[in-house]
C-alpha cells in the first residue's frame, strides 16, 4: 500500500502508551456496534469499546493485537486514538492465567448470570483472542 494510505494509531491506556505508529486499518468492537474497521480518511468518529480484540494492521504486513477492557475510541483527521480503562498487547498475555479466567467465570455462570461474570468472562474472551485464539496461534502469526 502506499504511504498515503497510512494513519497515524495510538493505543492508550492509564499505565502506558501500549502503541503509537502507523497503520493500514484498525479493527475493534464497539458497545452495542460490534466490530468496526477503521482506514485512512474515515469520517471523525467516538464510540464507547466493549472488551475485545482489537487489530491494528501495519503497512509492512504485520499485526499488532491488543485485548482491550474497554474505554473509547476516536477518530480525527487521519488519527485513530484508543483510550482504554486497560489494554493489553497480545504477546504480553499470560495465556494460561487467561483460560483459568475464562473458566472460573463460565463456572459462576453455570450459577446466576451476573454482570461481574459476564465480565469476567467477555475479558478473558479479549485475552484469548489477542493472544493466539483459543488454538493458541502465536499473536501476530495472520
């Protein structure tokens, strides 16, 4: 792709700047939006991210992923913000401690559906997926 179809991209959450760079296209999930792609030159855009796996696809063909635990993304000029409550880079996650998370919330959710389970378990999701997927491919490996 060519350099004017790049945009700059930043992932952010209280503890850090977990990525600044440019981009080819964003994908993330919204609060009652579901997945949304971003590509330089989209309209200005905000909207509240659910917990999910987020991709950011760079020029030279590489993937960044990013479990993100919500917060807000938003789109201005050829910038794509993402200012989270808590994000984590896929190749930081502790995939084993993910599936124990995924478990013991699917365990309190055999019990009363609450809203800490539901939680619980739409985190671990994110993690997961940033981290390979539940076959556990490495993150990044597209």
């Amino acid at each position: 792709m060519s350099e004017t179809a790049a945009m700059r991209v930043e992932v952010v959450s209280p503890e850090r700047m977990l990525f600044s760079g440019e981009a080819n296209q964003v994908i993330t999930r919204t609060l009652g939006g579901g997945e949304i792609a971003f590509l330089a030159g989209h309209a200005p855009f905000l909207g509240a991210l659910d917990a999910c796996h987020t991709r950011i696809y760079q020029a030279d063909g590489k993937v960044v992923d990013v479990a993100i635990h919500g917060g807000f993304v938003e789109v201005s000029g050829n910038k794509v913000s993402l200012l989270t409550d808590l994000a984590e880079l896929g190749t930081e996650i502790d995939r084993a401690r993910a599936m124990r998370a995924k478990e013991a919330a699917e365990e309190r959710m055999r019990g009363e559906h609450d809203a800490d389970a539901v939680a619980s378990l739409s985190r671990a999701h994110a993690r997961l997926a940033a981290s390979g997927g539940l076959t556990g491919t490495p993150a990044g490996a597209h």
